[in-house]
C-alpha cells in the first residue's frame, strides 16, 4: 500500500467507543442482536470476557484499553463472586482512582496488584445518599456506573465533580436513553437512575467509527482522496465534530448523503480547543504540520492519562521532523510546513494505536518514517494494517 498517492472508496467499520457500550448493554439481555463490524483488539477483547462471564468464570484477561477493563470491573461487581482480571502493566499504569472509589461505594472490595485487579462482590450494595466521583481525570467510570445499571433494584443517585471529556459521557447518555433507560439530570453533576431499567430493543447496530473517519480523511487530504460509503450525517460521538474542524482548514470534503468524499487540499492553520475531542489531538497535529501557518491546539493536558502520555509522544514524533512546535502541559503550537522533507527517523509508537495513525499521517506526507509496533493500530482499527485499503 503505497501513501504518496492514497486512495480510499470503501465502509469504515463500526465505532470502537458505540460497540463497547453496546457490548454491555447485550450482556443483560442476550436476546439482542447486535450488528457491528468493528474487529478491533479493544472490542474483541471485552467480547470473550462478557462471552466468559455468561459462562460462569471468574478469570479475565485485558490488555491496554481502558475503556473495556473499567466497563467490565463494574460488570462484574453487578455479582456476587470473586473475580480476577488480568491486565498489562500499561494498563495498570493508568489513573484508577476514580474505579477504586466507585467500587468501594457499591460496597465492592477492589485490590490492585502487579498483575491485575481482584473483586471480591455480593453485587452492588450502595452506601451514603449517592455514588461521589471525581470525574477529572476520566469519565469512563462514569460510563461503566451507567452502562451496569440496567435492572437494579433500588434507584442509583449519582454525584460528580469535573466531567472530563463531557461529550464522551454524553455518547454513554444518548445510547442508554436509546435503549429505553431513564436518566435523570438534575444539574450541577448530579444524575439518578430509576429502578428496574428494561428495554423493548430487539436489534441494534452500531454506526461507523468517527475517529477512523478521521484518519482516513487526513491522509486523503495531503496525499490523494477518499470516499467513505457508509458516513452518517449525525452522530453523538465527539469525534463528528472533525468534520467542522477540516471545514475551518478549509479542506475539501462534502457530504453527500451517506457519502464523505475527501480529497488533497492546500490546508490552512486552525486554532481548536480539543478538551471534549481529545482522541483527535494525535492526527490533528501531524495534518496541521501541512497546512500554511502556525495553528494552536489546546485542552490537551488529559492526554498524560492515554495509553502512552500523547503529549509528549506528539512533540517527540514533530520534534524528530524537524518541525517548530511549542509545547505546555494543555497545548501545542505548530507551524506548518515547518519539517525537514529529508527527514528520516525511527518512531517508538509505545504501542499507542492513535501515535501509529499520527506517525501515518505524516509518511503520507513523504516523510520517510519507520514506525516501531505499528501493529498496535489493531486496537480501534485493524482492517487499516490487514488491507481494507
């Protein structure tokens, strides 16, 4: 597959962040059908252990992504047993606070060891007036209380404080109350779930993956064009918003339907706050490298808690280009067209598959780029690395 001259007509398989939720939502009403074509190593993986736990075992198994391990660590604390689940010390390295704190409040026991994270439940028994979380640092366990809510006995009050990546939660927000769930706001952080939540939903299937959508276009714009088959003209999730982003770089995209064609353009700089987007900060920043002028990218301090610390793997990747980029703890500023065309240079992704795709963006752009573990791109999109283009 040759990127000096990229050519894409095709379907973007389903969304990473849609399929987990909808993943939790079957494991409580297997009668379901849920049609979804994303193979990513994250959906696989909750996949076999939700197929495990209906089968009665207690030992699971994740990798690096985040979001299955905090969704299924509250899933199984929903029974009453004692469960193990492994999980590689990238894993174990992120922030789980916020899961240690939820679980206690469910009256869960949760010990964290070099290995893994053992639970020790007689289903949730919440205490106090609400389940507290500071929400700071990631709204995934605010997701996973909500996504294992389904059926409780007893109404579920929920308080938070600083909703990180707000839209993420709003994602978790609009599939539940698709399903038939009940979510109260009641301002200021403050959220019930009434008892028993059913749902009358027999079928459903998950829309295509966003941040996909955006890679796919990024390297259409510097390196040839694209047209993406099955793009859906509204979307919850936080990363449709790339497309009002490429329209302000005045890229050359329309959609048509269900149709997103894409194709080369003379980019213009941006200047974007990424706080609630912030999956997109990896290939927004190489594609800005192109464009004409210096474009700032901020709200990206959260980017320490991802699966390596993305901020600093952006700068080291521009930094080896030859790029002028600036960098703080919430922002950067690159300026465009700043590389070293002659570049050439290995790249350790740290087996972040958003780094892979960024480091991507800018081979697409001629730069002459070895990328260390570029397998790891299997975790949200492995038809990329096994042809789908």
């Amino acid at each position: 597959m040759s990127l000096n001259h990229f050519e894409f007509v095709g379907r973007i398989p389903s969304s990473k962040s849609e399929t987990l939720r909808s993943l939790v939502f079957k494991s409580f009403f297997p009668k379901v059908e849920l049609d979804f074509s994303s193979r990513g190593d994250d959906v696989q993986e909750l996949k076999s252990n939700l197929e495990k736990l209906n089968k009665g075992e207690t030992q699971f198994k994740c990798h690096l992504g985040a979001a299955p391990f905090r969704f299924l660590a509250l899933r199984l604390a929903r029974l009453k047993g004692e469960f193990f689940i492994t999980a590689s010390p990238e894993l174990l390295k992120r922030p789980h606070e916020s899961l240690i704190q939820c679980l206690s409040q469910l009256s869960v026991e949760a010990e964290f060891s070099s290995k893994g994270l053992k639970l020790v439940s007689q289903g949730w028994s919440p205490v106090g007036d609400a389940i507290h979380l500071n929400c700071s640092q990631t709204s995934q366990v605010l997701s996973a209380l909500v996504l294992n809510s389904w059926n409780f006995e007893k109404d579920i009050f929920i308080s938070t404080q600083d909703i990180v990546s707000r839209p993420y939660f709003d994602l978790t927000l609009s599939q539940v109350r698709s399903w038939g769930m009940s979510v109260k706001e009641l301002g200021q952080g403050q959220f019930v779930i009434p008892k028993l939540q059913k749902t009358d939903i027999q079928a459903l299937q998950v829309s295509l993956d966003m941040d996909s959508a955006f890679f796919i276009s990024a390297l259409a714009l510097i390196s040839g064009q694209a047209q993406i088959l099955n793009f859906a003209q509204e979307s919850a999730h936080p990363s449709f918003r790339f497309l009002n982003v490429l329209e302000s770089m005045k890229a050359s995209i329309k959609v048509d339907k269900d149709k997103l064609h894409i194709k080369k353009t003379d980019l213009a700089a941006v200047n974007v706050n990424l706080k609630d987007s912030i999956d997109m900060a990896p290939v927004l920043a190489s594609l800005v490298l192109f464009s004409k002028g210096v474009s700032k990218i901020t709200g990206l301090k959260n980017l320490a808690f991802k699966e390596s610390n993305r901020l600093e793997k952006i700068y080291e990747l521009l930094e080896k280009t030859g790029a002028q980029v600036e960098k703080t703890q919430d922002e950067l500023l690159i300026v465009g067209q700043s590389f070293d065309s002659n570049c050439q240079f290995e790249f350790n992704s740290s087996s972040d598959h958003r780094m892979v795709m960024a480091a991507q963006v800018l081979k697409a752009g001629g730069l002459n780029i070895e990328i260390e573990d570029f397998s790891s791109i299997s975790k949200s999109f492995p038809e990329f690395e096994g042809g789908l283009l």
